[in-house]
C-alpha cells in the first residue's frame, strides 16, 4: 500500500492503473535494437558509390538543367517556339540527343538515390519501406526505359 | 575606520533584502515510471533559485526538498562526466554546464530525457546501443608490434594537433541523441562513435586506421550522415562534430580511390 501512495504523489494522476512494482509498463525500445538477428555486417562500397555519385552527379545536373530551361523557356523567343518541329530539329543532331540523354539518366539516378535515403531515414517499418522503395525502383526503371527508347528510336517523319 | 561601513549597514538594511538573488522558476519535468503508468508525464515543480545556478542545482533542489523520486543521472556535476545529457528547453545539453539565467527562466524551463534511447525512469536512458556503437569502432590503441613497448610512442605536436578535437569527446550522448538519424532507427552508428574513431583513426601512432574505415563504411555507417549540424550544436565539450564525419567521410574516399 504505501508504494503506491508514494509513487502516485510523485508522478501524478495514474492512467490505466494496472501497473505496479510487480507488473511494470513495457519499455519503449529504440526503434530497431541492435539483436542477434541484426546482420553483423553490411559492409560495402554501395553507400559510398551513392554519396558520391549524388555529389558528382549534382555538379553537372547545374550545368545541363540550367542549359536545358535556358534553351527551352528563355532565350530566342521563349516558351512559345517550343513545338514539334523544334523537338525534332534538336534531336536531328547527336549532340542534343546525348544532352538529353545523361540529363535523363542522371537527374533520375540522383532523384531515386535522394528518395531512397529519405525513405530510409522517415519510413518507420520494414514493410513500409519495402513498398515505398518497390514504388520508387519502379517508377525510376519505368521512366528511365521510356526516355531512352524515346530519344534512340524518334522518328521525325511519324504520321 | 570601521564605523562607515557599520552606519551604511545600518542605513538600509530594507533594499539589502529586495535585492535577494532568488527568483520563481518552473521547472516543467518529463516524468516516467513504468511501475505507474505506461505513459511518461510533465510534472511541474516551483523553486526559489538562484538564476546564477544551474539546471542540476535545480534538480537537487526537487529530489532533495521537494520530491525524492525524480531519478536522473549526475557524477561530477562538473561538466566532465557526461552523465547528464538532458534535453532542456529542447536542447541537448548539460544540466550541470547549463546556467538558469541563460534559457529564460521567465518561461517554465522543460527538461527531458534525451531522444533515440530508451527510457527506463524520469530523465535516465538505457545508453547501452551507444555504447556499443562505441565498442564498435574499437576506441582504442592499435599497433601491429605484439611486444612490449620499450619507451614511450612520441608523436609530434603537428601530429598531435591533427586529432585535438575529437579527444575532447566526453560520452555524453549529447550528439547521438540529437541526430535525427539516429532517432528513426538505432542503427547507425552516430557522431559519438565516429567522432572516436576519428580520434584513433588520425592518429599517428595507431595502426588500424584502415580497420576502423572498412567500420564506419557499413550501410549504418557515416555515409548515413546528413550533415544537419545538430550534433556541433548539441555538443557540450564544442567539438565539430559534423566537421569530424566529413574528415572521416574524405580519408574513405581519398584511401579508396
């Protein structure tokens, strides 16, 4: 008896009630303790080749992104020339077709790489994160793909 | 000779008294017991304190006046330890390195348990996933010669200067515990751990630097660093911890490639 009276004036109005000396509240564990089931090593260069793609990647992402909405919205008339005849002008010259290209590729490499870690940092629960880094794979893969198909096989001529 | 003093004394003796040190502060506790409830509650205690005093004299003052079941951990309440790493006011710091006067004791002063960790009573945490994230990285002199030494490993004052910083490192949790990172899941391995590593691994005298590299370059390790800065701000000895994993992060890279 004088237990409880001790500790319910420290702490304040007791919830639920059921707790005491013998029957203690749960922990709340860290979010994944580190157990015997945890691998004991994921070692690996994958992390660092990702870091430094995403800052290498960055680098010329500034210049082709910047050259890019230059060309499009901005100089010689602006968003208003922008039409099928100007598309296809431009990829008439392999120059412009490999712009895009690595423009593609690597602004969507460096997108999924930043949402992975995202992912990794908030999704709270394995299965969550699974679903959301499936949806991501899928849709960079998707977008990727049709792209690439897209600037390879442009037939200017099509009716 | 003595008797100006006597009659200024005796002069005002009223103002003496209003002029007393002592203020009204609230302090707003994060309390938890699990043999109470599974639920941790603010609890809020008023002191007459000193605002030159500290946050942990403030806490003396309710565990030894007030209410003896407030638990939380302090050695040498002199900033050396590292055992009382609380969140005040929503801040890593130290209770007893953090003075009254300084986080605005008009407003209730919040103190809580540090984030990432378990809490096991009132403002204590179960820092066992720090410690072994520490253990980890192996904190500790390696040399390749199995003898003996014969004399003393003399290091050069340029060479010495090169980890100053991360030796400052007192264990605190400060950082760890304020790494958002560190806070979605205990895996990695957190700035404490690679602030020692750092400490070892740009040392000239130890040996495996390279051992401690191939660590830290886990999934968990420091790439898992967002540079947020939250650690060199939460760290109470002021080193750079951020500054620290990027110095670890550049020797993966420049010893890789």
């Amino acid at each position: 008896m004088s237990t409880t009276e001790t500790t319910a004036s420290g702490v304040g109005p007791v919830e639920g009630g059921s707790y005491n000396v013998d029957n203690p509240a749960p922990y709340i564990e860290a979010p994944r303790q580190r157990t015997k089931k945890t691998p004991k090593s994921t070692r690996g260069n994958f992390e660092m080749a990702a870091w430094l793609f995403m800052r290498l990647s960055g680098v010329v992402l500034v210049v082709l992104v910047i050259g890019h909405l230059l060309i499009q919205l901005v100089l010689d008339g602006g968003v208003s020339k922008i039409g099928f005849a100007f598309v296809a002008g431009r990829w008439a010259s392999p120059w412009w077709q490999v712009w895009d290209l690595l423009m593609l590729w690597l602004a969507m490499l460096h997108g999924c790489n930043g949402l992975r870690t995202v992912i990794n940092d908030y999704a709270e629960r394995a299965n969550t994160r699974l679903w959301l880094k499936g949806l991501l794979y899928t849709a960079t893969v998707w977008t990727i793909l049709l792209g690439t198909l897209v600037i390879f096989t442009f037939d200017p001529n099509i009716r | 000779m003595a008797t100006p003093t006597m009659e200024k004394a005796d002069a005002a003796p009223e103002p003496g008294f209003a002029d007393s040190p002592y203020i009204t502060v609230t302090f707003r506790v994060r309390r938890f017991n699990s043999e109470v409830s599974a639920e941790a509650t603010w609890e809020d205690f008023q002191l007459e304190i000193d605002p030159k005093e500290r946050v942990l004299d403030g806490l003396h003052k309710i565990k030894w006046d007030l209410d003896g079941t407030l638990t939380f951990r302090r050695s040498c309440a002199h900033g050396i330890c590292g055992s009382d790493a609380m969140r005040i006011n929503g801040k890593n710091r130290l209770a007893c390195k953090t003075l009254i006067k300084d986080i605005n004791p008009e407003k209730p002063i919040t103190v809580e348990p540090i984030k990432g960790l378990t809490v096991l009573k009132d403002l204590v945490v179960d820092m066992e996933p720090f410690f072994q994230a520490y253990r980890d990285v192996m904190p500790f002199l390696v040399t390749k010669d199995t003898n003996e030494p014969t004399r003393e490993r003399l290091q050069s004052a340029e060479d010495r200067a090169r980890f100053d910083d991360t030796t400052k490192c007192i264990l605190c949790a400060a950082c760890t515990s304020s790494c958002p990172v560190f806070w979605n899941d205990g895996q990695y391995f957190g700035p404490a751990a690679i602030v020692n590593a750092h400490r070892f691994i740009f040392d000239s005298r130890d040996e495996a630097g390279e051992q401690r590299l191939e660590i830290l370059n886990d999934k968990d390790g420091v790439w898992r660093c967002r540079t947020t800065f939250n650690c060199t701000d939460a760290c109470p000895r002021g080193i750079e911890v951020t500054k620290a994993i990027a110095e670890v992060k550049r020797a993966l890279i420049t010893r890789r490639f």
